[in-house]
C-alpha cells in the first residue's frame, strides 16, 4: 500500500518550503496570493490536472 503523501518523510520538507515562501510573501492561489506573488502548486496525483491559462 502506498503511503499517504501527509505521513510521508517529505511532508515535513513540503510543509518547510510552504513556510519559508509565506515568510516571504509569496502565498498559494487558494489563500488569495500574498503581497509578493502566487504561489503555484501542481500535483501528480491520479484523476489531477493542472489547468494553466
């Protein structure tokens, strides 16, 4: 059985790259962006699609 990506080692890195961009200002899309820019995340996940325009 695979792993769920939120028990896995690299949520610890994934969740320190998401701090050190908002201490930043740089904030996802789905939280309204930050003074300094958009954060854009894809995923690989199955049944995902990222839609660009």
């Amino acid at each position: 059985m695979r792993a769920r990506l939120h028990h896995h080692p690299h949520a610890t890195r994934r969740q320190q790259r998401l701090k050190w961009y908002a201490e930043r200002g740089v904030l996802p899309e789905e939280d309204g962006g930050g003074p300094n820019g958009i954060l854009v995340r894809t995923s690989d996940e199955r049944g995902e699609r990222l839609l660009a325009t």
